[in-house]
C-alpha cells in the first residue's frame, strides 16, 4: 500500500489549511494539513526542529531535522 502526501515540488503556492516544510539533507519541501500541528507525534518533530534551530530556519520556512523515510512514516501514520 503505497502513502500518498500532499506536496507540492515546483510551485511556491500553498493551499489554504496547508503549510510548507524542509525534510532532510536536500531539504525536500512538503506541503502538509495544518491539522498536523495538532497531532502529539508531529509536535515531536516539531521538539526536534525547535531543538536544532530554535526559532531561526536556514530556508526560512520551517524545517524538519530527520530524513525523509521517517517525516513519510510518521506524517502517514496522521492520515
């Protein structure tokens, strides 16, 4: 069974109740449903990044500091 995100590669739009993320070394940008903030083990990533960079992203968007298979496996377990 294949798990679908949302993401959106080349366009820089958001949909409106989405927002954007950077995942791993490359930096892979995903768009995901703002509900996510609600949820306990994507609040965990969020510890992580608040961790890595506190406040201050390199992109300037928020960044996610674990690599991609995991940010996948968690952000599917949300769906």
């Amino acid at each position: 069974m294949a798990i679908h995100l949302p993401r959106i590669a080349s366009s820089k739009k958001v949909p409106k109740g989405y927002f954007a993320v950077y995942v791993g070394e490359n930096q892979k940008r995903f768009v995901i449903p703002v509900s996510f903030l609600n949820q306990p083990l994507f609040q965990d990533l969020l510890g992580m990044s608040e961790e890595e960079f506190g406040y201050t992203h390199p992109t300037g968007g928020l960044t996610i500091p674990c690599n991609e298979e995991i940010f996948v496996d968690v952000t599917s377990r949300l769906n």
